[in-house]
C-alpha cells in the first residue's frame, strides 16, 4: 500500500513538471474524445459547456471558460482522478487508467478552441 502511494506521489509530481496542455499526445486526442463522449458528455455536454442531460447544484463545470482552461494540467488530471469536493464531480481513478485520464484531459484542452 505504501509502495502505491509513493508511486502515486511521482506520478503527481512527474505530471507537475509538464508544461501546459503536454499530458496527452496529438494522437490521443482521437481517444480524449472517444472516452470524452461516453463518460463526460451526459454531465459537462457535447461541446463541454456544462449542458449535458444530468442537471446538478452547482451547476456542472463549463470545461471552455478560461477559469477551468487556465488551471495546470496536474489540478485538472487530480480533479478527473479524486473528484472534486462539494460538487457532482466524481472520482474517475476507478473506471479510467492514469492513461486514458490523460487522453481525457488533452482532450478537455483542445475544447477551448471550440468545434
């Protein structure tokens, strides 16, 4: 167990290091999407704007406004991997890999530039 968290623990601060938007590969992009639309549309909407079909309080993130867009890529990979606290947001470390959470996310940063 304590192996585990030491290796989560690199893991964050390996992620830390990456400049923005460098998690997820052009080419994952394709998958980013892919998991996007069968796991984050029903909450965060088609397009990310936080109109999807499940209607919380507060309100679900709008993933294109500069508040979420201008966070580094290691707060958005933890908010997808622990959930975030007092909203909707779940824990997705239990159905997505470190893997496919980084697709994900590369994808989440190419919705700022809009369809």
């Amino acid at each position: 167990m304590k192996c585990l968290a030491v290796l989560f623990m690199a893991l964050v601060w390996v992620v830390s290091l990456l400049p923005g938007g460098a998690l997820a590969k052009e080419g994952d992009l394709k998958e980013g999407r892919t998991l996007y639309l069968k796991h984050c549309k029903i909450c965060h909407g088609q397009e990310g704007k936080g109109d999807g079909y499940a209607l919380f309080n507060p309100p679900v993130a709008d993933l294109t406004v500069s508040t979420i867009q201008n966070k580094s890529d290691k707060e958005l990979w933890e908010s997808i991997h622990m959930g975030v606290s007092n909203t909707s947001m779940g824990m997705w470390r239990f159905v997505l890999s470190d893997e496919e959470i980084s697709a994900v996310l590369g994808y989440v940063r190419s919705l700022a530039a809009g369809p």
